[in-house]
C-alpha cells in the first residue's frame, strides 16, 4: 500500500506539474507529496522528476514510467468502480466543478435532498466560471456551458439556457415598458461581463433582433449582482429564467420583451471519457438530470 500511494503521488505531481496541487488532490501536505515521490525513486534508483524553484516536469525515464503507472491506476479506479456497484449505496469522494450562478441557484437547493439520498458520497464542490480541466484536475464531473470541444470529456445535456429581460415595476412606471429590442436604446440596462475576459454577454434575440444594440448603463461581472440591481430600480436585466423567476413570481420584478427570446447556449454534465461512468459519478448525474430544470 505504501507503493501504490507513492505512484499516486508521482501521477499527481506529474500530471500537474506542481507538489502543492498534487497534495489538494490526495488530501496531504505538498512536504508529504514530496517526500512520497522521493522514497519511490529510492526504491527505483532513478530520478523520475526534474525539479525546479517553479515547476516539475518528467524526466525521459520518468515519462516511461508515468504512462505505465498511470494505466494501473486508471485499472484500479474501474475495479473499485465495479465493485462498488454491486453495494446498495455508491460511496467515496465526489470532485465536482460547477459555474457560480449554476451552483448557487440550481444546485444549492438541492444538495440536501442529495445528501439524504446519498449518504455515503462524500462531496468536494468547486465553484468556478473558468473552463477547468477535468481531466488533469481529476475531476469526476463538471457542469459546463456551451459545446464541448475536448475530445476527452462525455457529456450529458442538461438543457438550453433561457433568459428574461425584466426590471422593476418602480423602474418600469418612470421609463416606460419597450415594445420591441430596438427600444432598449431609449434605456438603462444593466449587462453581465464575462469574469475570465471581461467580454459583454449578449442579449438573447431572436433575429432579426439577434444584433440589437443593447446601451451599456452598469456592468457587472456577477449576475447576483445584476439581479440585486433589476430588484432596485437601476434598469432592465437580461438573467437566466431559473435566476430571476422566484423574483417573477413574487411580482418584484416584471419580465419584458418575452416573444423576442431566444436561447442562448446549452448546459451539460461533463466527465473524462477514459474511465466508465462509476456509481458516484452515475448517482450525481442521475439525480441533477431529474432534479434540474433549466
């Protein structure tokens, strides 16, 4: 056992190029990851990593090694996978990786009900707008927008992803209702920024109101604080629906232009597609796709 948790660690170390993300993935001190990855090249009687004040990288024998190694533990993982599915309820760490908006609104809620059903997983949730790497963050499933590109990753369809534009009564009653996209000219309107690219979102249109100019009164790059902003009067907003909808439904806000929307994207459950769906990654996939409305 000591081996195989010193090969992981070599696997992490080299796979992310770093002692201290290797360790947050084992759950150990980057000292412990170190020193790990130092008894295996003792017992091998070769150095297996080049080391650097910023980086590690492999060496030629380490490289050899590294895909070797990898296989094995990748085995392993399919082995404890099919073993666990013949238990009564799937067990282990679950990595998950999931936008903010996403897990604040959607999956939030839900996790209590995840957690009674499934008592034995034991959940690591990141929050994070960036395109993470599933695979080399080791990751056992992400939810992800947009189409997907990396020919590693499966992926389930949530859904397409809906928007309002909505605003305040109060806001509403002092500049008037618009007819048609074309009218937002004539408006105060409150536009996201992409975090990682500080780009605008566009507005989601159908043509041939997909280019439509939409004025730029206040910019954020939160959406919490785009719907804070709709909520007291500073303009229109154009949210996700499952955002702004509890706010619709209590009457604080009033959608607008609804026959001109058009979806904008789709949202996906996404995992590596080197290993086979395990009963952790399966449970959580199961119960988003059945829970989730978007």
């Amino acid at each position: 056992m000591e081996s195989l948790s010193s090969i992981a660690a070599f696997v992490h170390a080299a796979e992310q190029r770093s002692y201290v993300s290797a360790g947050r993935i084992l759950g150990i001190s980057p000292s412990a990851v170190s020193k790990s990855v130092a008894r295996l090249e003792g017992r091998l009687g070769v150095r297996l990593l080049h080391r650097t004040t910023r980086s590690i990288g492999l060496t030629e024998q380490g490289a050899v090694f590294f895909e070797r190694c990898k296989r094995v533990l990748d085995d392993l993982d399919d082995a404890e996978a099919v073993l666990l599915q013949s238990r009564a309820q799937p067990k282990g760490r679950l990595r998950i990786s999931v936008p903010h908006i996403f897990g604040h609104h959607l999956l939030l809620p839900l996790l209590p009900k995840f957690v009674k059903r499934f008592p034995e997983l034991e959940l690591d949730i990141d929050f994070d707008d960036q395109v993470v790497d599933v695979v080399a963050q080791s990751l056992d499933v992400v939810v992800r927008s947009g189409e997907l590109a990396d020919t590693r990753l499966v992926a389930r369809r949530l859904g397409d992803q809906h928007f309002v534009v909505c605003a305040s009564a109060k806001y509403l009653a002092h500049r008037g209702t618009p007819s048609t996209p074309a009218d937002l000219v004539q408006h105060a309107c409150i536009r996201f920024k992409y975090p990682t690219s500080g780009r605008l979102a566009q507005w989601s249109f159908e043509s041939p109101f997909a280019d439509v100019l939409v004025p730029t009164g206040l910019v954020f790059n939160n959406t919490d604080a785009g719907l804070w902003a709709a909520m007291n009067d500073f303009g229109l907003a154009h949210l996700p629906t499952y955002v702004a909808k509890p706010q619709i439904d209590a009457g604080t806000l009033k959608p607008v232009l609804t026959g001109f929307m058009a979806p904008l994207g789709a949202l996906s459950l996404v995992w590596p597609s080197n290993k086979q769906l395990s009963p952790k990654v399966r449970a959580f996939v199961e119960f988003v796709m059945e829970q989730v409305k978007v």
